[in-house]
C-alpha cells in the first residue's frame, strides 16, 4: 500500500493517519517531554516534508510491553483506515534473550501482530522499525580470565528473525541496530555520536 500512501502524500489537503506499536521507545520514555519518542520526530519531519497535508497520529504503544499483548489485543484499535502503521517490538521482545526461531512466543507473536494488522488495517502501509539497546554488561576475557565490560552484541536483539517475517510479507524495514552500532561502540567515534 506504500502506492497509495505516496499519492496521498503528494495531494494537498490530504489527511494521513499514522498508527504506532511498540515499547516506551515508541510510547515517549521521557516523562515530560513533549517530543520524548521517535513518533513525534518523525511526524515532525513529514509536516516539514508534506506541509499541505495534516497527520493525524495514534500512538498505541505501551511501556515495558511486548508484542504478545499487542497482538492479543491492542491490534483490534487499529483504525480501519489508517494510511501508515509502524510496528517496534525488538527491544522489549528479544534483547538478553536472543530469539532464535519461530517456535519462540515472541517471535509468532510478532507475526500475529503484522496478520491481525494488515487484516484490520488492509490499506495501510506497513512498516517495521527494529531498534536497539545499546548497553554493555560484564564478561570474561576468553584470554586472561579477568572481567571486562563488553557492549551487548549486535546479533542479541531478535531483529533478524523479525525482518525475516517482514520480508515475507513485503513489509520493509528500518533497523537502528543497523545504522549506529558500529558508531556507538567506536570510541574513536564518540564526537560523531555526540554530532548526532
């Protein structure tokens, strides 16, 4: 439905309605602030990118939730005529507990969430936003046996039996994990990070 969306987007006086799904990543995880989560970033740079056109945003998210609520339940407030709904579950789905298979709830959950959806929803565009919990934790050095403080590794966020789910169903995807870990676990690159 990315057609259908693109061409209201480019018609003046359009109304867009944009539905949002996830953790406090998504729900505003800092208390007070009026642009406290990626939702009110992003609304703000389509009003700058699209300013003939007025969104409307429904944010859905919950804190220190999974997706096995949402796709039980929270799925059903989907608006039947939402033009865009973004989907973020990796954070509070899988990282410190590497999802590794279908068979795992998290994961089919995350699949009942993307079906309940497109059934709910079946005009919108769909994306899936996988992020990130960029932290460290303590380890062993395999080399001197002494503790170290290592980051929490890029494969220990579940993102990549996501996107493959998304993928089957044509959904794309945008991956934090993908762009700044590399960036965040450089020290040479902390004056970049602190740019951004």
């Amino acid at each position: 439905m990315w057609r259908t969306l693109a061409q209201k987007l480019s018609t003046p006086g359009s109304n867009i309605t944009m539905v949002t799904y996830g953790g406090s990543v998504t729900a505003g995880h800092l208390s007070g602030s009026p642009d406290g989560s990626w939702v009110e970033h992003l609304t703000a740079w389509l009003q700058t990118a699209f300013p003939d056109v007025t969104f409307n945003v429904l944010n859905l998210a919950r804190n220190s939730t999974d997706n096995v609520a949402a796709a039980t339940c929270w799925a059903q407030y989907a608006p039947a005529d939402a033009d865009l709904v973004v989907v973020e579950y990796s954070v509070n789905n899988c990282n410190y507990n590497t999802c590794t298979g279908i068979t795992q709830q998290l994961v089919y959950s995350y699949e009942l969430l993307l079906r309940r959806l497109m059934l709910r929803a079946p005009n919108a565009a769909l994306m899936a936003l996988a992020a990130f919990r960029f932290s460290d934790f303590a380890g062993v050095d395999p080399s001197t046996g002494s503790q170290v403080i290592v980051p929490n590794p890029f494969f220990n966020a579940g993102e990549d039996v996501h996107a493959g789910i998304a993928r089957r169903y044509g959904v794309p995807m945008m991956s934090v994990r993908d762009t700044l870990h590399d960036l965040m676990w450089d020290d040479a690159g902390e004056s970049s990070i602190a740019a951004l």
